[in-house]
C-alpha cells in the first residue's frame, strides 16, 4: 500500500527543509564516481566549498557521511595518544567532541561554560601552556550561542585549531584562513539547504604535514581521501570508496543557489529572519535562553513557559500545522524550544507561520 508523502515545516535544529534546486537534483541521472564528468563535478563543489569556508585549502570537499562523522575524521586524523586537546565545551557538541577526542587517546582539558554563553578565549589560552590542538563549536546547536573563532585562532599558537562549523556555514560568514580553522568540519543539512549525508571538510596544509600517518579510521584518512578528491579528471584519481554521487549532485545545486544569491545576501536574509522570529517570540511574553549578544539568527532557543508541557506543544504543531521544532538537550530538555530558520526557511513568511503557530499551540496543547 502506498503511503501518503508527508510535507513538513522542518523548523527545529536540522534538518532544515531544503532548497528545491537541491531536491531537483537528487533525480538527475546517475554518474560513476570515477566518470570524469563526475570528477569534474566534485571539482566544482569543493571550488564552492573554499568560497563558503573563506579558504584556499587544497583539501576541501565533501565528506561521504553526515557532519559527525566530519567530527570523527578531524580529531582521529589530529591526535596521536597522549596528545593534549584543549576543547572548549559550552553545549552538546563540545561535549561530543571530548568523547571523540578521548576515544582516539587524547588527554582532554575541557574549559566548560555555562550552557547559553560563548567561548571565553582567554580561558582556553590558560588551560594548558602547549596542547596539540584546541577545538570549539563556531554556532553550538544546541544552545543557540554564537562564539568567536578569530579570538581561539589569535592565542592557538603552535596547537591546530579544530572548528565545527555545522549550524553556520552556508547562513553566516565562515572566514577558515582569516580566523586560523586548520580543520573544519560542517554539515549539508542547515544553512547550506541540502539533505543530510554529506560533511563539508576543509584542512590546511599545516594540519595536514602533522596528521597521524595511520589513522585508526580507515574510511576517514586524509591521505587517503586526498589522493581520491585531487588529481586530473582523466583517470589520475585514486579509488578509495564509492561516493555518493546522487548527494553531490543535490550539494552542487545547493551551493550553485547560495552563490547565485551571494553569501552576503544569504547572510541578511538569515539575519532579518532570526531578528523577527526572536522579537516576535519576545512580543509574546516568551525568554529567550542565549544570552543576549551572542543569539545565532538561525537557531533561536526560547525558554518554554512555566506551566506549559514543551512535548504537547511539539506534538500539536506536528499533527495541526506539519511544523517540526526542536525541544533542548540533556537537563534543558523540557524547558527550551529550538527553533531553525536555516536554509530556504530563512524567510518573512516562515517567521508569521511559526509566531502564529506557536501562540496556538501553546494556548490549546
């Protein structure tokens, strides 16, 4: 029996609904992922990719899997056991990336912070006089909080400095090599209005000239994955693992519409679009949670009211209006919505449905 398509408002914290030309894509025809035409495809994404993550590195492209497993490849390829990581943890995926950092035998110095505040670089700077690497979510998902990558860069000194770039790419300027990102990962299904699958990857020759020869992650090696993504397009190309070329083909057109649009008017357009939803949600009485100053446009997280039951009010937009929104993470699970704006839902219209939404759910779930 067929079943019936399900349109959703994909509103919460990713992934966000994509853009059309991004969707039109998936049903191009199919090419080998050694067909030279596909090759020359790859080349044009990862040229897109260096224009989103504001850098020349030669290794930018697109990871075949989703943007943990972009965590995974940067610090299994950066940490030898023993190796000190400085990781800089103010949300969920700090906190993840001490789990991945610890897995691959690194000593991890956590510098914690409140969840809802920004990364103090002094901190960091502090809390370990030589660590191999240090490492900070750019726009932290869970949270909602925006941190300042340039100031990690400036006191990184001799360490690599590990970025997460998931929820801001595509929606908010990236500038890898001005801000000293030695490696960054993200992911196709936020701002950058593709379907989950892919993780934009860049790493600098810097980082590269000292990764571990022998990762323990055999699909994830650099090295390896660098003599697959350059080369020339007439068989001068390593195999090294089926790529999907369906995905690529949707990343291309989704990069080929940001950039069609320009990343500084993307850029305002995820600004006009978080400012409305955040003064509207204010308008209504609601708090919201990240501190002021530091509010990503395209992630808000607003404190849920005393006395309303956050689950019923996810369910009653789901079932009443097909609109997905995001509850908190781990003690803030109950008490925070998230809220996405990414991608084409960055828009006037988006922001009316969800104010108008939301004030009914809450007033009847």
């Amino acid at each position: 029996m067929t079943q019936p398509v399900l349109q959703r408002q994909l509103f919460g914290p990713g992934p966000s609904n994509p853009y059309p030309e991004a969707t039109a894509a998936l049903g191009l025809p199919l090419l080998g992922h050694l067909d030279p035409a596909f090759i020359a495809r790859m080349d044009r994404v990862c040229d897109s990719l260096r224009i989103l993550w504001g850098t020349s590195n030669a290794r930018t492209l697109p990871l075949s899997a989703t943007g943990s497993a972009g965590m995974e490849a940067a610090f299994v390829n950066t940490i030898n056991p023993g190796d000190v990581a400085v990781i800089a943890v103010n949300g969920l995926f700090g906190e993840r990336m001490c789990e991945v950092a610890s897995r691959v035998g690194a000593e991890v110095v956590r510098v914690d912070h409140d969840y809802g505040t920004p990364v103090d670089a002094q901190r960091v700077a502090e809390a370990h006089p030589n660590p191999t690497v240090i490492a900070a979510v750019h726009a932290e998902t869970s949270t909602g909080v925006l941190s300042d990558i340039a100031a990690l860069g400036a006191i990184k000194g001799d360490a690599l400095l590990i970025t997460d770039a998931v929820t801001s790419i595509g929606g908010m300027p990236v500038h890898a090599d001005d801000w000293g990102i030695d490696v960054g990962y993200a992911g196709t299904q936020k701002c950058i209005g593709v379907a989950p699958g892919l993780a934009p990857f860049t790493i600098s020759d810097r980082a590269f000239e000292r990764r571990v020869q022998k990762p323990q992650s055999w699909y994830l090696d650099l090295g390896l994955l660098g003599g697959y993504t350059t080369g020339s397009t007439g068989g001068g190309r390593t195999y090294h693992h089926t790529a999907p070329v369906a995905m690529v083909a949707s990343l291309e057109a989704g990069l080929d519409r940001i950039l069609s649009e320009g990343l500084d008017s993307v850029t305002a357009r995820h600004q006009s679009a978080g400012s409305a939803l955040q003064d509207g949600l204010q308008e209504m009485g609601l708090e919201l949670f990240a501190a002021e100053g530091y509010r990503l446009p395209q992630l808000t997280t607003v404190k849920v009211p005393e006395h309303v039951d956050s689950a019923k009010v996810r369910g009653y937009l789901l079932e009443r209006f097909n609109i997905e929104i995001g509850g908190g993470v781990g003690q803030y699970a109950n008490t925070v919505w998230r809220i996405g704006l990414m991608g084409p839902n960055a828009n006037p219209a988006s922001v009316a449905l969800l104010l108008a939404a939301l004030k009914e759910a809450i007033d009847k779930a």
